[in-house]
C-alpha cells in the first residue's frame, strides 16, 4: 500500500526538526564562549565605575561582552592585593591590574597626572582574557605571528624591547600572551592584519595609544629631566673641583709671592727702587683681584650646583609621589571595592 502524503509530511517535519536540532547543536560549540560570556555578562550589575570604563575604552559589542563577563573589579584598596596575589611582582613595576580565573582585578589609580593609566591596564587585562578564549590552534598560531611581528619591531622600538624583556623567561605561549596584550595597547603602528585582530574588541584603538603614551609621557619626562640635571651637575662638579684645585694652587703661590715682596719690603730693599716697589705692588692687587673674580666665580657655580641638587631633589618628591599613587601596598585598608 502507498504511503498517505499525511506520513510523507510527518517524516520531512521530523527530519526537519532533526537537521535544525543538529545545527543549533554545532552553532553551540562554535559559539559556546560567546554563548557562555552572554550569561555571565547577563548575571553581573554593572557598577557606574565598570561604565564609565566601557565607554572611555570605546569597545565593541565583542569587546564589551568579553570584558563584562569577566565581572571587573575597580578597587582603590589593599583588598585589591588579595585578588591580585597570583601575579608575580618580580616581572614589572607596581602590578596595576591582572587577569585570574576569567576575573578582571583593576586598581583604581586616581591621579590627574597618570590619567588614561586605569583604562589602558583595563585594555591590556582584556587582551589576556580574548587570547585565552581562542581555541588551541589559532592561539599557536597568533603566538607565532606575534613573535614575527616583535622580532621585526624590536630593532627599532628600544621601549618594547625593554618592556618585553621581563618576559623573557617565560614559555613561549605565556610571552605571546603578554605580547598580545602589549603591542595591542602601547604600539601604534601595526601590520594591518593585526589591526583587523584587536579590532574585535576596540573600534578606536588609536585612542588607546593616545592615552598610553600621554601617561607614559609624565615618566619618560621625569626621568629625562632627572638624568639631564644629573649629568648637568656630574659636568659642573668635575668643572669646580678642578677650578678650585687650581684656585688653591694659585692662592699658595700668591701668599708665597705676597709674603717674599713683605720681606724684601722690611728689608728696605725698594728704598732706592720706589717705582719698582710700586708695581710689584700692583701686580699682586691685580692678582689679588683676579683670585677673588676667581672666588666668585667658583662660589656662584657651588650656588648653582646646590640649585641643581635641589630641582633633583623636588623631581624624585614627585616622582615618589606618583609611585605611592601607584603602590597598592600603600593603599588604603578601609576603602570598599567597587565590585
């Protein structure tokens, strides 16, 4: 007996049904991150510090998902240490921010002078998360791109090079992670397919730039203006020793001069050579004026000197300044985190 087109049409819906269970299944694991970042950026309120960052770091929807689902903590605290414990210290400065257990941990750093400071390490603690989301085959390969790109770069980026030589020792794919979030966040010039890369996450990342090198600027210029005054002050020491050996020098063979023209004087050897006696006088107020032209002159340098150690001193007050406001050791205990 023929099949009824009632039961031809049961057994296409089910197949049909079949094939579309089939496909949300695979979208599921093409898409589970994403899938899974949803939910988790769903389950986390968002707090006005967490917005205002979202919206200075200019971010896409992606960028935006990626960087909510890791319920970013901005905290002005020590408690900021506990959840930052993981991270050695020993690889750079005064640790900032970190990536752990897909959790954003930033330290909120307040002044005027470093602004920009928070959201690039906001950037960079991004980048880590979107590189540990990659699967294990374009994660080796971006690894590999990367280290082409930085060994064409290093030669004439001395700064890189220097930023990236606390990593080091570290496996190939944890270096390729800090140096995705690197370039990504203090290079400005990058090849084009690397740009199309992080522009999965940031729209403007020119901006970024900007702010890093505002911010790294006030450094940079601390430290050429306190390595111009030191080199200023080693040139003006070495000048004024060498002066006043020479200045002593000159002061015994005057007193020496002055005090044989005295004895010949008490000798009543100018008594028939008054003229003589007269200008040998002269001669020694003239050298007497020269060694005190010589004094002040010494003496205005020594003041100067003195300057120059001072402007040293107020540099290193404000550079130890703007460390403490980076130390979150010296944070203070009390202060609630903006979770």
């Amino acid at each position: 007996m023929a099949e009824g087109a009632g039961a031809i049409v049961k057994r296409w819906v089910g197949f049909t049904v079949f094939l579309a269970v089939v496909a949300l299944a695979v979208v599921g694991v093409m898409h589970r991150q994403e899938i899974k970042d949803h939910f988790a950026a769903i389950g986390y309120e968002v707090t006005p510090r967490v917005s205002e960052l979202v919206k200075d770091l200019d971010l896409t929807d992606s960028g935006r998902r990626v960087f909510i689902a890791t319920h970013p903590t901005v905290d002005g605290s020590q408690h900021f240490n506990a959840q930052c414990s993981e991270v050695d210290h020993s690889e750079q400065g005064h640790v900032l921010g970190c990536y752990t257990s897909d959790r954003i941990h930033l330290f909120d750093v307040t002044d005027d002078r470093v602004s920009g400071i928070v959201e690039i390490t906001a950037a960079h603690e991004l980048l880590h998360a979107t590189f540990s989301r990659l699967e294990d085959g374009d994660r080796t390969l971006l690894a590999s791109r990367l280290r082409d790109v930085y060994d064409d770069l290093a030669p004439t980026h001395p700064d890189l090079q220097a930023r990236m030589v606390v990593y080091e020792h570290l496996s190939d794919a944890a270096f390729a992670n800090e140096l995705h979030s690197v370039l990504g966040t203090e290079v400005r010039d990058l090849p084009s397919w690397l740009e199309d890369h992080y522009a999965q996450w940031f729209t403007d990342r020119s901006a970024l730039i900007d702010d890093f090198e505002k911010y790294h600027t006030v450094f940079n210029d601390l430290q050429s203006e306190a390595d111009a005054l030191q080199n200023e002050m080693t040139a003006l020491r070495d000048d004024v020793e060498k002066r006043k050996a020479a200045y002593g020098d000159a002061v015994d063979r005057f007193n020496a001069d002055a005090n044989a023209f005295r004895a010949r004087v008490e000798r009543n050897e100018y008594v028939e050579n008054l003229a003589g006696e007269q200008a040998e006088s002269a001669a020694l107020q003239q050298r007497r004026a020269g060694l005190d032209a010589d004094l002040a002159s010494l003496q205005k340098d020594i003041d100067r000197y003195n300057g120059l150690r001072d402007d040293l001193a107020s540099l290193s007050e404000v550079s130890a300044e703007l460390d403490e406001h980076l130390d979150s050791d010296l944070a203070p205990v009390t202060t609630r985190p903006n979770e």
